[in-house]
C-alpha cells in the first residue's frame, strides 16, 4: 500500500506551555515606538480585520476597507488609557514609517 503525505493531526501532551495564547492572536504584533520624544502603541490591521474606511493623517487619503494598515495612539499620554485609545488614528504602513 502506498504511504500516505496528509497530516496525522498532532497528539496533545495537556501542557499549558504549548497552548496558543489567545490574547496574542487577538491583539496581532502590538508594539511601542518613540517618534520625536514621544511613545506611540502601533497596532498593525491585517486585510481582514479591516472593516472600514479611514482617512490616513499622514497623506490624506482614503484607507479602503480590506486594506491592511496600523493604528497608533500615544503609549504616555497624562490623561489616561482611555482617553490615548479614543484618540488613535488609522495610518498607511507607509506613511507611518516615513512620518
């Protein structure tokens, strides 16, 4: 009988260690970059995740939904958590980078 190239499916040990960590998948490559003195959370959008239309500050134009691209908001602003996610700002990859 011919053998056979399709995955077998892998045994799970019950470790929590190889366990997928959810709030990873959920929350995508989060990172903090300084720009000019300042902390910045950027958040990268996957095409999929991508649901509406923005305008991009850094170049003026339309975000389209499916469109991949980053979220930033400051990472130190005085007046709280909630007040810095409220004022984030849908950016192209590219114009983040170059601003």
């Amino acid at each position: 009988m011919p053998r056979s190239n399709r995955p077998r499916g892998r045994k799970t040990t019950g470790d929590d260690s190889s366990a997928l960590d959810i709030e990873r998948l959920t929350l995508g490559w989060r990172r903090t970059e300084t720009r000019r003195g300042l902390s910045y959370t950027v958040q990268p959008i996957s095409a999929v995740n991508a649901r509406k239309s923005y305008v991009c500050p850094g170049c003026g134009r339309e975000i389209a939904p499916g469109v991949e691209h980053v979220a930033v908001w400051r990472a130190d602003g005085v007046l709280g958590d909630e007040a810095d996610l409220s004022g984030r700002r849908h950016w192209h990859t590219h114009c983040w980078r170059i601003a």
